[in-house]
C-alpha cells in the first residue's frame, strides 16, 4: 500500500497552482523561508510509520523500502512541477539472523554483510597479528572458531582465511572502543561463518585464551542472499535548462536492524523539502532530485544510475554539479562539509567542487556558525559523480566516530560520544534526531539549490578528462582515510574525522 503524505507536506505539494509563468524568480532568501521544522518533522514521522508498519526497517527491497520509494513518488509527482520517474534495477540483498553465545551465555554480535551461513559449536583460538596471512593461524584453528582483531585488510581476507585454515567459524573484534557498525565482507565467497563483536568483548575473549582458560562458543549464522528489484525515484524540474543542470541526491534505504531516521531518513526529507518549496519559483537551470536506492550495500543506486547516463552520449556533461546530504540530523553533531579543496585531507574533487564546499562554508558563515571539513573519499552517493569528472560537495554531521573536545568547543554536545550512537541501530529514530542541525542544514541546502538553479557560471563544465588518483592512506582502524595536508581557515578544524562510508569492508 502507498503511504499517504502528512498535512504540511501535502500543502508544500499544491503549492505550484499557479502557471509557472506566474511564479517569481527563485532568490536564496525565499527558498529557505519556506524551510520549516514542521515540514521535516512530518516528513521524518512519515518515514517512522512506514518503518514501524514493515517491521522496523526500510531495507532496500523491503515493504518499508518500497513504500518510502511510492511516498517519494506520490508526493512529488502530485506537484506538477517535475517530471518523475522510477528507476529500477536488479541488486542482491544479503541479510539473515545470527546467534552467539559463550561459556553459556549470550554475546552480543552482528552479521557481516554477504556471510556465509553455518554454525559451530568449538572451543575459541586466538590468531596471531591481524589475520591478514594464513600463516597467523596455528593448527589449533582446525575445527575451531577463531578470534581475529580488526585491522590492516579487509574483514573478507580474515573470514577466508578462518576457511582455509579449516576454521568451523570466525568472531571479529574492533579494534578501537564499541562495535563495528555496517561490516561487509563486500561480496560473496568461501568464508567462515563470522560474527563481529565489539573491542570489549574481544578483548576480554583474548586475555581469557591467553591465560588457558577454555572458551566455549556456540556460533550461528542463517545469512539470506537474493536478488531483489529496487528503485531510484528521480524527479527533474519541468522548467530551466536541461542542458545545465544542477543533481541533488541522498539515499532512501536503512538498515535492517533499524528504521533510519537520520541514516538517511534526513537526508531524504531534507531534500524533499526543498523540491516541494523550489515549485513555488521559476528557474534558470534544470534541477534533478535523486533519491538512491541500496547505498548501504555500496552505492549501488546511484552507481546505476550514473551508468546510465554515460550509455547516452552527452547526458554526464549536463550534469554540472552533484550535492550529497547523508546524515544531516545526528543527535551529538558537527557541520561537516565535504572537502572538495583538498585543503584539508588532501582528496581534491574535479574543478567546480571547491566552489561547492566555499558556497557552503559562506552560508554558515553568515548564519554565524561554525563549520568543519570531512574527507572527500567516496563512500557515499557522491562517489559515483566524482568517478565521471562531476563536481561535487555535501553535508554531514557525523556517524559511529567520537566527537572530540575541540568540536565539543565548536559545536556543543558531549565529548567522546558517537556523532550518532544509534547509527545502524534500533535506535535511529524520530527520537534520536537533532532538529536544530536538520532544519539549518536543509536550509543550507535551499540556499546552494538558489544560487545554481539562478546561475551556473562559478562551476565550470564537466570534463572527460579521467580525474587523477588521490592519495590516501591507512588508519589505525584498517579504514580508508585521508592524509591531512594543511589547516583550514580561522573558525575550520582540520582533523582525522573523516566519513565514515556505509560499507566498511575492513
């Protein structure tokens, strides 16, 4: 069943009853005075209900998916205003249920994403280093489950090995304080059934093998692999210039283990509420909506969705620029904009995208906020357009990574914590939204999407120059991340916070 729109979403959606010949010029100033927190705050309860009616999720392929994709759909197309449709495509769902218990007792542990099932019931062996070489694990790890720290490769090279090594099974465990949240073993293969579990536990685990106490594990894994249909909704302004457009995404599907209210439920309605308060103004250049789908199983919605525009020749080079916004409400948040200079982590996007990333550092400077870099990296919907040469920037303000003290100067809220704690949780929801950073950052969002829709003249055209490969480095964690370069401007922080990507495969 469709879900219906909210009250004030459906009064942002006839707000385009006049011809567009009667409606003024977008300005900046307009467009963010029809941003409200009411506006959000329906549309992210929408979401919760949808969530709520399916089970507590919006996973790609799911009721919850689906209707999210129908609401989109609806409300949208109900304006006149665009041009909607629904982009499918085929992508392959890996999900399922796990069970682990120790010495008799339950452990909390989640599933990697494309897992192998099976179950083990064996005593636990600790591997030597990191588990990145087969010869880190002794002979003992035969029939056994074995506890491997995060670090250095991927969790699929570690899971493999576990295989090979003749392992029943695998328990992963971070290597910096909590769990590791959104872990994929980035396709399917001969792995051993694994689990991760947080750095305590581990740790606690390692220091009871290594005093000859002996460990029991009971381990289950019922993984789920399938295809499934999915949709992109893509909604394009009826009026500008079609050959000078300016893209705005963010993805619509959660989790499994929860609803995703700010991963990206805020986003999503972020930039909903933007294309229902632009209806009311006229344009100089086309403006395309993107709402992706399955980006929590690697960008897969919008990496199609760029394919196809490289299948019609000139289609890319229309695109002049790509905004991003995932995760723009969390609780404990910094304002982060994507580092398209490279002035901060050393990941310049292609020519246009340190314009991007001034524009949005001008608006909070005249909103007298404080503002941040976050790493230009690609792991979020970004990636795609970054790889075909399109300028890009975004928002975020933070996932599963600690606030620092210095952001707790800048930006309040408690040092030490998650940006989000509830990130890829149950808990990602309507009640764990910072309403303040939501209805600021799409407000920033308005104001970008006035001055490109007015004029496009700052960014220069896309090149089919291939963008040169940036450098990057390894972190402690095992992750990608961003060598600094340099301090930012008075009131900027440079730091090592980078984007924490949803697919963190080591």
């Amino acid at each position: 069943m469709r879900s219906s729109t909210l009250p004030v979403l459906a009064a942002l959606a006839a707000s385009c009853a006049a011809t567009e010949t009667e409606l003024p010029p977008v300005t900046s100033e307009a467009l963010q005075a029809l941003i409200s927190l009411d506006g959000l705050t329906s549309g992210a309860q929408q979401l919760q209900v949808i969530a709520d009616a399916a089970g507590g999720n919006r996973v790609f392929g799911s009721k919850g998916h689906n209707d999210t994709v129908y609401f989109l759909y609806d409300t949208l197309l109900a304006t006149g205003y665009y041009d909607v449709y629904l982009q499918d495509f085929v992508e392959l769902f890996s999900g399922g249920t796990s069970s682990l218990t120790v010495n008799g007792e339950a452990m909390e542990a989640d599933l990697f994403t494309y897992d192998s099932s099976g179950s083990a019931s064996a005593d636990l062996v600790a591997v030597s280093n990191l588990g990145c070489e087969l010869a880190d694990y002794p002979p003992e790890s035969a029939n056994a489950v074995v506890l491997i720290s995060r670090g250095e490769c991927p969790f699929a090279q570690k899971a493999s090995n576990a295989a090979a090594a003749g392992a029943l099974g695998a328990l992963i465990y971070n290597n910096v304080p909590g769990a590791i949240s959104g872990g994929t073993l980035s396709e399917p293969g001969d792995y051993a059934p694994s689990l991760s579990i947080s750095q305590e536990d581990g740790l606690a685990l390692l220091a009871q093998v290594e005093a000859g106490t002996p460990v029991a594990v009971e381990l289950e894994v019922n993984a789920i692999l399938e295809n499934r249909t999915t949709y992109n909704v893509i909604a394009e302004t009826k009026g500008g210039d079609h050959d000078n457009v300016i893209a705005l995404g963010a993805h619509t599907d959660s989790v499994e283990a929860g609803p995703g209210i700010n991963d990206n439920g805020s986003g999503t309605i972020g930039i909903l509420n933007v294309a229902l308060a632009l209806t009311r103004f006229t344009i100089t250049n086309a403006v395309r909506f993107g709402f992706w789908s399955a980006e929590e199983f690697g960008l897969k919605g919008s990496t199609y969705y760029v394919s196809t525009l490289n299948q019609t020749a000139g289609e890319t080079a229309k695109v002049r620029a790509y905004l991003n916004f995932d995760m723009i409400a969390s609780p404990n948040y910094a304002y982060m904009i994507y580092d398209g200079d490279g002035s901060s982590f050393n990941l310049t996007g292609p020519p246009g995208s340190a314009e991007i990333e001034a524009d949005f550092e001008a608006f909070f400077t005249s909103a007298g906020q404080n503002f941040t870099a976050t790493a230009f990296d690609g792991r979020s919907d970004y990636g795609p357009f970054l790889e075909n040469n399109i300028p890009a920037g975004g928002l975020f303000t933070g996932a599963e990574d600690p606030k620092t003290p210095e952001e707790v100067a800048m930006f309040g809220g408690t040092a030490d914590v998650a940006y989000d704690a509830n990130y890829h949780q149950p808990g990602d929801t309507i009640d764990n939204i910072a309403w303040d950073a939501f209805l600021l950052n799409t407000k920033a969002i308005a104001n970008s999407i006035a001055l490109y829709a007015t004029d496009l003249s700052k960014i220069p055209p896309v090149s089919a120059t291939a963008l040169p490969k940036r450098a990057r480095s390894v972190d402690v964690r095992g992750a990608v991340r961003s060598t600094p370069r340099q301090k930012r401007a008075s009131g900027i922080k440079s730091h090592a916070c980078t984007r924490r990507g949803h697919v963190l495969n080591i």
